[in-house]
C-alpha cells in the first residue's frame, strides 16, 4: 500500500530491432550476373539482387552493420555469460505471458524471426549495457561523486505498522481515527503484542496478515511522513505517537536495519547506481561509449551510404548536447 507502484513497460519497445543480412558477402565465386538477376519478378518490372541490396542498405544498413561489429567486438571484451543468458531467458519469459497467444505475431511484427533470435537481440544488448557501465565509471565518474553518493548513502530498514483509517475526510473522523491509534500504543506500551494488534486493527490487509511486517525498504520508496518517522527510529523502538499520512495514522515499528559498509566494500555498488544514474540523465551517453568503443577497436565503415549515416548519427550526439 505504502509503497510507489511502478508501471509494467513492454519490454519489447526497448529492443534494437536488427535482422541479418544472409549472403552479404557473396565469395569469389559469385558473378555479376548473378547480382543482375531477378530476385522479384512482377508484371511491371523485376527486382535485382544489387537493386535489393541497394534499397536494404539505405532502409537500414547502419543498424545491420553496427549490430554486427558491435556483436564481435564484445564477444570479444565481454562474452556473454550464465548471468546474461538467464537475464536473457527471463525477458523471454516476461514477453511470452503478457502477449500469450499473440507472442509469435508480435515477434515477426518486429522484425524477429524466432526466440533464438530475440535471445541474441537481448544478449547483445545486455553485453553493451556492459561496455557502458565500464566507460561511465572509468571515465566520468570522479571520486568526489563517489565519496558525495557514500556520505549520503542511508542502509535498508526494516518496519511493521499498524494503520488505523478515517472512515471518512472530516475532521470528526480523523479524531476518531488518531484517537484509536494513540489507544493502540497505549497498549503496546503495556505489554500487549505488536503483531497481534497489527491482525485485529491494521486496515492495511496487505501486511496485517503478517503481523504488520513491510519488510526491508530503502530512501523512496515510502511515502515521505512514514520514511521520516521510520529512519528517526532505533531498532525495537515504535513511534509514541500516531504517524499521519494520507493513508491515515500509523504506529511503527523498527525491527531491523542493514549495516552501512566502508567506502571500499561499497564501491563497486556505488559505481553501478550512479553509472545508471548518468545513464537515465544523458540518452546520449551510451551511444558516444559504443561509438568510442568502435574508435578504439578500429571500426572502419567502407560502404559510403552507410559511413554517411553514421557520421551523421555522430555528429546529431554533439549537436543534441550543445543544444541542452
């Protein structure tokens, strides 16, 4: 109830769509007549191998060509792993029961012929999410970031509450209301079970069952009156005094909270949250790390239509930051 709810997104919407060419490279043996040959034939005309080509290049070569040397480049730096491969396998799992029986259109709809497929969409992306967390930390992040995030850094608490609710806005009721939590701690305050309190009274069913208990929970992720009151708390302490929020009046209860560790035990966490955080606050940040990582792994575009494109991709990064 307390907690801020968060809106399911189509995984699917966030993928790189990318088929592959099969046969962009045609061999020694392969002959110019063979590229001039119809490869579509109607009434009005006929296509070509080359014509084909030519028009696939154009629609979406880029994406293809990047997909590709991005793929060997990381293979290379960072593998997929186990780790990958169930993150990959989970996201399947998500697509698969929210489309149900539609999953496969859904697949074909964006370009994916099959699940294998998807899974090799998936993984590359996972391996570029990767290279980008490395590059941020290695070359944005400073240590005065670093040092700022731990000083700030408060652990997970753990809490029970017992929520009493007005039966309706007046100010009759939310007497009442306060009236029978402050009653409540008076019992607690002479011996009587916290939990079984929070089974009989609390209105919040969801943890009364529970005895109460919310579990852990960290800065955010409660409203802002019951974080408050609940962090100012030791651990086995309760509030002496009826919480207000707009559920209602809380009684709290502390039972537990994580151990803050040193800077060094925490670092390479730290790293990750604020990598993530630079990541969400500039959309461009990961398309300068992979095109960095292309610069530095020798990338060469041949093809003039497609080394138009991406140059002009490069170019929209800067103009994009200068304008901000």
């Amino acid at each position: 109830m307390l907690k801020k709810s968060k809106k399911f997104r189509a995984i699917l919407c966030t993928l790189l769509v990318a088929g592959m060419f099969t046969g962009c490279t045609t061999g020694a043996k392969a002959s110019e007549n063979n590229d001039k040959k119809a490869v579509v034939e109607f009434k009005q005309g006929k296509i070509t191998k080359d014509e084909l080509y030519d028009e696939m290049v154009k629609a979406s070569g880029m994406n293809i060509a990047l997909t590709i040397a991005d793929t060997a480049i990381l293979n290379e730096l960072y593998p997929v792993t186990d780790e990958m491969k169930s993150n990959a396998d989970e996201q399947l799992a998500k697509i698969k029961e929210y489309y149900g029986e539609n999953f496969e259109a859904v697949l074909m709809q964006n370009g994916i012929a099959t699940e294998e497929e998807y899974l090799k969409i998936v993984s590359l992306s996972l391996q570029r999410q990767k290279y980008i967390e490395k590059y941020v930390g290695d070359n944005i992040l400073t240590e005065e970031e670093i040092k700022a995030y731990y000083d700030n850094f408060e652990p997970k608490v753990k809490a029970s509450h017992i929520l009493i609710g007005a039966e309706e806005e007046s100010e009759e009721a939310l007497a009442k209301a306060k009236k029978t939590a402050e009653e409540l701690i008076a019992k607690i305050e002479s011996g009587e079970d916290f939990a079984a309190l929070a089974k009989e009274f609390s209105i919040d069913k969801g943890s009364a069952v529970n005895g109460g208990d919310l579990g852990f929970f960290g800065k955010g992720q409660m409203v802002p009156e019951f974080e408050e009151a609940t962090y100012a708390l030791k651990v086995n302490e309760y509030t002496k005094t009826p919480v207000k929020s707009q559920f209602g009046y809380h009684i709290i209860l502390k039972t537990d909270e994580e151990k803050k560790d040193t800077l060094e035990e925490m670092k390479n966490k730290i790293i990750e949250d604020l990598t993530k955080e630079k990541i969400a606050a500039d959309a461009t940040l990961g398309d300068k790390a992979l095109i960095k990582m292309r610069e530095e792994n020798g990338m060469k575009i041949n093809n003039t239509d497609i080394n138009d494109k991406y140059q002009e991709f490069v170019k929209s990064l800067e103009t994009e930051k200068t304008e901000k």
